[in-house]
C-alpha cells in the first residue's frame, strides 16, 4: 500500500492481495476531504459533513467545497468565501430630481457565507441648479457607507451643466451575511425647494455613470 505524497490518499501496489472494495472505500475516503462536494444549500452542506464527521473524520482548516456555485474554504470553525465576486451597473436614473433620490441599484444574491461589501461610484450631473449642493452615497439595504463621496456644488444663480460627483476612494461595510442591496443615492444638501440635479442620460456623461460592489470573503 503507498500513500499519494499531496493528498494522502491510499492506493494498492501491484502486488497488494486483490480487494477491490476496501481500495474503492480508501481512496474516495482519503480524497474527501480534498474535493468537498457540491451543494445547493447550507444546510445541505452542513448535514453532508456532519454524517462525513460521524464516520470518523475532523472539520479542520483548509476544507472546500462549493454551495449554490461559490467556492468556500473552512477556517477557525466556520466557513467562507474563497474569492471575490464583482458586481456592477451603468444604469441611472435620468430624471430631473429635486429632492434626495436612489438613481442606482444592485442586487446581491446571497453569497452562502459572511462577507462584506466594496462599494464605489460615480455620476456626471447633466445639470445642477443654482445654490444646490449634492453628494454621492453609496448605501447597503439603505445604510450608508463610510466615506461618503466628493460633492458637486452650485453656488451660483444658474444652473451647472456636467458636473462629475463620486467617491474618491471606495467604500467598505461591515460583515454581512444573506443578500443585499447596493444602492447609490445622490443627497441634496442644500438648495431651494424647487432646484434639482439630473443625472446624464445622454451624450458624453454616461460614460461616467457607475455603481459597483464587491461580494469581498470575510
């Protein structure tokens, strides 16, 4: 009998007695731990490693396995992601606002494991009215996060037109867990009752416009 120097798995010599189902048994055993499995739950995964622990094995750090397709490695008696995930939109809201307003949104599936989010974004303003000042706020299931981005102001009688508004560096949660959603809110700060902001639609801004979030392990 050898023993696989990587894995550890066990497998006959040639001239090992015959016994085919004691061999079988050995390696799919001894390459368990290495492979994990593939559920759709975690549920499933933790019933499939408590029976896998029942038969004589141990949770220990660097096993994997893979729920609802995101890779995931136990480590200090718990499991996490294995790899960040990257989600992103162009899409805005073109309105004339003149109020507080969510232009952007992202939704983030549930990754099967704590993580946090790494948010940024940016906007070009195809107009700002006269004395409105706004900023960019990036938010997860409606809580802002830390920093806020640089705001764009109009301290004049007239109105702006092409004014960029992001966050200079990007932005980062707490741990979290379940889905989420990533939303970008464009706060007006100051500024009479009826002026507003416009996100552009049209032309050379959109190329601007971006919300992203990073699903980061945890």
């Amino acid at each position: 009998m050898h023993t696989d120097p990587l894995t550890g798995a066990r497998y006959p010599d040639s001239t090992d007695s015959p016994d085919v189902s004691t061999y079988i048994q050995n390696a799919v055993n001894d390459l368990s731990d290495q492979i994990g499995g593939n559920f759709s739950t975690t549920s499933a995964r933790d019933t499939a490693f408590s029976n896998w622990v029942a038969q004589g094995n141990s949770m220990t750090d660097g096993l994997q396995c893979r729920v609802a397709g995101y890779q995931q490695v136990y480590r200090v008696g718990a499991w996490h992601m294995n790899s960040s995930v990257i989600y992103s939109t162009p899409t805005m809201q073109t309105a004339v606002n003149t109020v507080s307003t969510v232009v952007a949104s992202i939704a983030i599936p549930d990754p099967r494991a704590p993580y946090k989010i790494k948010a940024s974004a940016s906007v070009d303003l195809a107009q700002l009215g006269p004395g409105v000042h706004v900023r960019a706020i990036v938010r997860v299931n409606g809580t802002a996060l830390v920093p806020s981005g640089l705001g764009a102001f109009n301290d004049t009688a007239g109105t702006l037109t092409d004014q960029l508004c992001y966050l200079a560096v990007p932005a980062v949660s707490g741990q979290l867990s379940g889905a989420c959603t990533v939303d970008l809110l464009i706060s007006k700060e100051a500024g009479a009752a009826g002026n507003g902001f416009q996100v552009s639609g049209s032309g050379v801004g959109p190329q601007f416009n971006t919300l992203w979030a990073e699903v980061i392990p945890v």
